[in-house]
C-alpha cells in the first residue's frame, strides 16, 4: 500500500508539471517556440524519473546497479515548476504588451534604404561557409553515412577545421539563422526562405557526418527562438500560430523524417544490434539514462543527507577532471560510479545525461538547493525576456552578441554547467554584450528623436511611465 501511495504522488505532481507545460503550448504557443528547448529536456526528465519511480528498481546500464523506486520526481517536478513560474512572470501580459506594434518603434522604419543589404550580406557569408563544410567533407573522402562511423569518431579522426567550428558555433549559427528568417515577419512581409534553406543544408550535413537526435534538436531549438519573439512582437493569436505552422508543414515532415532516418540507421546498421538489444538499448536510452543521475543526487542528498558545498564548489570551479569540459558531469559521475570507471569514461569524452538541477542541490543541499533553483529560474526568465525584447525591438548588434551567453545559458539549464560562468572568454563575452546593448540604445535613440519628436516622446513614455518596469527588469545589466 505504500508503494502504491507514493507511486500515486508521483503520478499526480509529474501530471500537474506536464499539464502546466501542455497548457502553455495550448494558450502562449509563441513562448512554446521561444523555450522549446527547455520544455522537452523537462518534460522527457521528468517522465524518466517518474518510470524510476513507479517502475523502480530498474536497471541501469551506465551505472551498472539497480535504481529506484522513490519519491525522486517531487523535487525535480518543484524545481521545473519554479521555471514555470518565473517564465509566466516575466512573460507576463503588461509586459508583453510593450512588445506590440502600439508600444515599439522598430529600429527599420527610421533608416533609410542603403545600397547594401544586411540579410543579402548575411547570406553569402552564411552560404560560403555551409559550402565550404560540404567541399571539406567530401575532400576528406570519408563521409560517416557510408563508412558506418560514430559523429564522435568522426570529429575526432577526420572532422577539419571547418567541420570543428561547426560543432563550437553549430547552435549559435541556428539562432542567426531563425532571426534573418523571421524577422521580415515583423512588417508582414514574408519569411525570407533563403535562411531556411541554409538550415536544411546544415541539417543535412549533419545527417552526412552522423549526427543523431540530439544535434537536430538542439539546432531547431535555436532556429525558432525568433520566431516565438516575432509572434509575442505581433500579438499573434493561437489562429495566427496554426497559419505560420501550416507555411512549415513540408520543411517539418521533412526535417521528422531526417531525424526518423539519422536514429534508424544508427541503431540498425552503425550499432548493428538485433531487434531485441535494439529495444533494450532504447529503453535505456529513453526511460532510464535522463533520469539516472537525478535519481543518484536524490539518493545521496535528500536521502541519506550526503552532500558537501566545499568539496562541491571545489571539484565544479577549482580542479575539474577536465577544465576545458563541463565540470558539473564530471562531478556527478565521481560521485556516481566509481572514481576509476567515471575518470575513463570521462578520458573517452563521453558524459552522461543530466546536470541540472542536481548541481544547485550538490552545492546547497535539499534546502538552499531550491533557493538556487529559483535564482536561476529568475535569471533565466529575465535574460529570455531580454532576448525576446532586442529581436523585436531589431537591435541586432545586442542579438548577435548575446548569442553565445544565450548558449552558456541554455547549456547551465539542460546539463548544469556552471564553469563556464567563471571563465574569462564569458567574462569578455558578457561585457561585450554590454558595451553593444549601451551603444546600440544611444544610437537607437538619437535616431528616434532626430526621426519624429512624437516618436522621442512615445519612447519616453513608455520607457518611463506605467511599463517602466518591463524595460528596467530587464536591463542586461542584471
């Protein structure tokens, strides 16, 4: 009867997480599109604990013990709730209300048409970088959709140097990409389709080099970031998604059966397993490998009280296995399996899954732990919010240099790394974004004021009147 019962909490809290997320797709599907990423790393988390915990003891493979059953979903559930919370606060209507056409002066309709083009700049650049990637990997002669080779050992053995900044910019490039698609959008002009196809042919040189699931996720995610902060700057309707979505229905059921194929073939040939390992391996990879590591940290920290702020602080920001890598993994598989098993793993360059929020809980225990839940929870619904903002406002210089703290953010928040808050090149990274968004708002300013005094003074009101505080919140300076 107890097992029952607690697998019935279980049941019940992941279904109000997961119904929170379902009605935010249903209702706001333009902030849907703008944490997509986050959503589905979520909700796939927490359905593997919830299989743990119901379904516990289970097996697994790369801890190599049984793990489970448990209430290890009722924190991991809060603190994605926290998430919840912060987003719908910081997307809340009086805010999004500065974004509409009523309340921005649009940065495009104050400058004057020039004889150059930034979007026909963009894509020639863009464009000889994709087709250098194509003729790089063809030279090399060895294309792992034929060999049968792992991406892993493909970067490793043969990926040239363009290849290698793929992998380093891949995700960032996407989100340049999603803004020069979309953002005719805002001025109800067409999507400029000429980005879309530059993402197709990175999808499908990354489908030629062997890449999987993840790669596709993780680049689409990016992509359509703009286009949820081109829907909130439009007020679009939940009529208004439906349309965009059925202009996408031929690029998506292309891109579903890319994914469809890049899993098919790396499970049934690159792996070459029987239907039966086939099925176990995917039940390992699905069910149990996202939530193994949060099931350990709970074990460890809210059950048998096992944690320690100063050794956690020290191995995450003072001597990593590897400092060049995401340290918090690295901790938590030392602390996981044993150390001379995690430590080859780790020489391999693999890592499992996982990292937040077991990071902040490794570091604060079961009770400061949810006050750094909720203090990246805010920081991160703010910085979101103030991404949304430049992309309708078209600040693109803020844009482009928030990219990579974007991916640092979006990296803390899918896998917990924390060292690369503390590094020097994000430390320059964060200041240039600061430097550009300052600049770029005097500029902005002089241009509006010099345009139409009306247009000086609405910029004024709305900056400091009654929607002050969707503007300040936001500052990047926070």
């Amino acid at each position: 009867m107890d097992s029952l019962f607690s697998a019935m909490i279980c049941i019940v809290v992941a279904s109000l997480v997961l119904a929170a997320m379902g009605r935010i797709a249903t209702s706001r599907p333009a902030l849907l599109l703008i944490v997509f990423f986050f959503f589905f790393a979520f909700a796939w988390r927490l359905v593997s604990v919830l299989y743990i915990d119901v379904f516990g003891p289970v097996y697994s493979e790369q801890l190599e013990r049984q793990i489970g059953p448990g209430l290890a979903v009722l924190p991991l559930a809060a603190s994605q709730g926290l998430v919840i919370v912060a987003l719908l606060y910081s997307f809340r209507p009086r805010r999004l209300h500065a974004l509409s056409d009523e309340s921005v002066i649009r940065l495009s309709g104050l400058l004057k048409a020039g004889r150059w083009d930034l979007s026909d700049l963009a894509f020639r650049t863009v464009g000889l970088f994709v087709l250098a990637l194509w003729v790089e990997l063809l030279v090399k002669g060895h294309i792992p959709l034929f060999a049968g080779t792992e991406r892993f050992s493909y970067s490793q053995l043969y990926g040239g140097p363009l290849h290698q900044r793929l992998l380093q910019w891949g995700p960032m490039l996407a989100f340049q990409l999603g803004i020069l698609l979309t953002l005719p959008a805002l001025h109800d002009r067409p999507l400029d389709r000429r980005f879309g196809l530059l993402f197709g042919a990175l999808m499908l040189y990354l489908f030629a080099v062997g890449h999987r699931f993840s790669s596709f996720y993780l680049y689409l995610s990016f992509l359509i970031i703009p286009l949820g902060a081109v829907l909130l700057g439009r007020q679009s309707t939940g009529r208004s998604f439906v349309k965009v979505l059925r202009s996408f229905w031929l690029p998506g059921l292309g891109f579903l059966v890319l994914v469809g194929a890049a899993l098919t073939y790396s499970y049934a040939v690159v792996r070459g397993g029987e239907v039966a390992a086939v099925q176990a391996k995917l039940v390992q990879r699905i069910l149990v490998q996202q939530g193994e590591m949060w099931w350990m940290t709970y074990e460890r920290v809210f059950l048998h009280g096992d944690w320690n702020t100063n050794i956690a602080a020290f191995k995450l920001f003072v001597a990593p296995f590897n400092p060049n890598r995401n340290s918090t993994m690295q901790f938590l598989m030392e602390m996981g399996l044993p150390l001379e098993r995690a430590q080859f793993i780790l020489q391999q360059g693999s890592a499992y899954t996982g990292g937040w929020p077991e990071v902040l809980f490794e570091l604060g225990g079961p009770i400061e732990g949810f006050c750094l839940v909720a203090i990246s929870a805010t920081l991160f619904s703010e910085f979101m919010f103030l991404l949304v903002r430049c992309i309708v406002e078209e600040r693109y210089a803020t844009c482009f240099f928030l990219t990579p703290i974007l991916y640092a953010v979006t990296i803390f928040l899918a896998s917990g790394m924390v060292n690369s808050f503390i590094q020097f090149t994000f430390m320059v990274k964060l200041a240039a974004a600061v430097f550009a968004y300052v600049l770029e708002d005097r500029w902005r300013r002089s241009l509006i004021k010099s345009a139409s005094p009306d247009a000086g003074g609405r910029l004024a009101n709305n900056e400091r009147g009654p929607q002050h505080d969707c503007i300040a919140s936001a500052d990047i300076s926070r």
